[in-house]
C-alpha cells in the first residue's frame, strides 16, 4: 500500500468515525432534560466543532479530487472552527465551578482563550497547515490546562477536563507532523465526550445529593406541619363546636381529616402538584384556623393565573405562617392576601400579611418560622429549580415563591 492509500484510508476511517460520534454526541444533548447554563455553552461547542468537522471533510474531499483551493478554503474554516471552541470551553468550565459553588471571575480567562482564538483565526487565514497556526492552536489547550490548576478548587475534580484538553494537543502534534493526516475533529469529538461524561457523573452525584436532602427534608416538614401543639389545639375547638355549634362539627372534622391526609401523602409525593390541589390544602388550614375565636382574619384570593403546577406543601406553610406569626401576634392585622401572577418567565406567588412583621420576633416564633420556610425553600430547589424570598417590614410580611415557567411546563 503506498503513503497516498495509507493516508487515504486513515482520513477515511477517522472522518467516518468523528462524524458518528458527534451526530450521537448531538441527540444525547438534545434529548437531555436538563439544559441549563452549563449544557448551553456545551451544546454551544457541539455546533461549532461539527461545523469545524464538516469543514475539515470538505477539504479532505477536494484534496482527494485534487481541488487545491477549496481544499486551503475548508481547511482555514475547520481551524476557525476549532479555535472558537477553546473560549467555549472555558465558559462551561466557569459555570461548572459557579453551580458547585466556587464563585470567581472567569472574565480574565474568557478574555484571553478569545484573543488566542483570534490569533489561530488569522494565522489560520495566512496559511491553514503552518507551523504558527498549530502552535498558536495547542497553547489555546495549554492556556486551559493552567486555568484548570490555577482556578479550581478541587484539582481532582478537574483532572477529566484536562485529560480531555490533551486530545486536541495530541492531533495538533499529529498535523504538524504529517499535514495529510486530519484527526484535530476526531481530536475534539473526543474531548466533547469526555466533558460530557464528567457532566453524567456530576448530574448523578447532585441527584443522590438531592434525594438525600429531599428525604430528609420530608421528615422535618411532617414533623413540622404535623406537631401535637396544632392537633390538640385542632381537637380541643372541635370538641368546643359541639357544645357551640353541633352541625359545624362535622364540616370541621372533614377538614381537619384532610388537612392530616395532604399532610401524610407529602411523604411520598415527589411530584409536582397542580395549584388548585394546593389551594384545597390551605383552603383546609384556613377553615381549621377560623376555628378559634382568638384568630378572626379574612383571606383575600387575587389569582391571575391558575393552570401551573409546584410542590405539594409549599404554599400552605406560608398561610400558616402568616396566620400564626403575622395577624396571630398583632393587634391590628387580620388580613393575609395570596396573589398568583405570570413575571419575567417566572410563575410567583405571594402570601402577604398585615400583621407585626419584624416588629415583635420572639425566639420561639423565630425558630419554628424558620424550619418551615427552610423547607420550603428545599422542596422548590430540589423539585422545580425555584426559589422562596421572605421580606418582612413594619407593616406585615411577603412571601413570595418564584417557579421558572421552563421548569414548571415540563411538568404539566
């Protein structure tokens, strides 16, 4: 076989090869669930390295048919493909160190990888197979490698990133050496997989990580919801109405029953509810609550929109809260407001109260509000991506939910 057939049927096969993996490589991101931040710059590098791949067959096409300057022009493309990348690259490695919570500047690094894209696209136009053009191109590599042991916090963690960095530096020196051979695609492909297996491995830690928190967050939000303070209260006013009111009994039995039911099935509900099965639950709270003749408040209903879904018990602690720690310790407050309303891609959903505020937070209070709000916040995080805020004033309190409307639609 002489040199010509030899490098023929090695292009041959890496061309087949790299093209089977970045089609898969695409359908396995596109078919994920999960597109966030960090898998859009990802999907970002997958685009442009198959244009980078498309190029680089294109001119081992016209170099077989002996068509020379379409042959230099699809080389210099696939180069300016692949340059494009590094800075991409080190974008989803900035998020990927964001979400574990490593906050620093990428900004410096981007800035750089950019400006060393720039130069391998200018020496790429110059002349696409020079001995700058791939050094200009492996030190976009090296550049990565530094930033990897430089900014991460867990040199472990980063060392996938940098096995898949040498990919890339490995073909490069394989072009230098023989410019007929084109692997720099299969190079990249390789790297891509490698990420995006770093990615799988990240996405099944969190998800232990979440199911061990959502359990544990299951357990204190029925110890929580269900404490024997409220059941004795609960019974005590029941057996009042008997004396009081003999036909409100059974009404309140039937609420109280309910409200325990919602309570219990919150154990294992791990899905997303819809809103007016959620309203039911406060609904019931709020008929236990009137109950008592200490705690006489109106609960005012400003729905703008209905037809959403989030976590079961996410919205009745904060109506409890507002009855118990907002108009139950003022003098003066008796009216909680719950607004649902469509914002900035978000749902949100706000349980206002006139009542004390932050004008008398006694430790008890304190304690108690802040492991059901603690709960919560963990249901939405874990659940829906969402996100609780509580701002309280001298006139009342707002709780506010927030439930991005790409998270919430997936669970319609």
């Amino acid at each position: 076989m002489s040199t010509l057939d030899y490098t023929t049927a090695v292009n041959s096969a890496v061309s087949i090869i790299t093209i089977i993996m970045i089609v898969l490589l695409l359908i396995v991101v596109l078919q994920m669930r999960s597109h966030n931040k960090r898998m859009g710059w990802f999907l970002a590098s997958v685009l442009v390295v198959m244009g980078g791949v498309t190029s680089e067959i294109m001119s081992y096409s016209s170099a077989v048919y002996s068509v020379v300057k379409l042959s230099s022009v699809s080389a210099m493309r696939s180069h300016i493909f692949y340059a494009s990348v590094a800075p991409l690259f080190s974008l989803y490695f900035i998020e990927t160190e964001r979400e574990q919570g490593q906050k620093w500047d990428g900004k410096f690094w981007t800035a750089f990888q950019s400006l060393m894209a720039f130069l391998v696209s200018i020496l790429a136009i110059a002349s696409p197979d020079s001995f700058f053009m791939w050094f200009a191109f492996i030190l976009q590599y090296v550049i990565v490698i530094v930033m990897l042991l430089i900014s991460s916090k867990d040199i472990h963690a980063s060392v996938g990133f940098m096995l898949g960095s040498l990919f890339p530096i490995s073909a490069s020196f394989i072009g230098m050496a023989n410019e007929e051979i084109d692997v720099v695609g299969f190079g990249m492909v390789m790297m891509l997989v490698i990420v995006l297996f770093i990615y799988q491995s990240d996405m099944e830690r969190e998800l232990l990580v979440n199911e061990a928190e959502l359990s544990e967050s299951k357990v204190s939000l029925l110890m929580d919801q269900i404490h024997p303070h409220f059941i004795y209260n609960s019974l005590q006013q029941i057996a009042l109405l008997c004396d009081e009111d003999a036909t409100a009994v059974k009404p309140a039995i039937l609420n109280f029953s309910g409200y325990l039911r919602c309570n219990l099935e919150s154990l294992t509900n791990v899905e997303m509810i819809p809103f007016e099965k959620e309203m039911e639950h406060v609904d019931m709270f709020v008929e236990l609550a009137s109950i008592s003749p200490s705690r006489n408040f109106t609960v005012e209903k400003k729905f703008a929109i209905t037809d959403f879904k989030l976590p079961a018990i996410t919205l009745q602690p904060l109506v409890e809260n507002a009855v118990k720690y907002g108009i139950g310790m003022s003098t003066e407050g008796d009216r909680i407001v719950i607004e649902t309303k469509e914002e900035k891609g978000y749902i949100v959903i706000c349980v206002s109260d006139d009542g004390h505020g932050k004008k008398t937070d006694l430790s008890t209070q304190k304690d108690h509000r802040s492991v059901g709000t603690k709960n919560v916040m963990t249901r939405l995080k874990l659940l829906c991506d969402g996100e609780l805020v509580v701002n309280r004033t001298e006139h009342g309190t707002d709780s506010i939910i927030k439930i991005p409307i790409i998270q919430e639609s997936k669970n319609l």
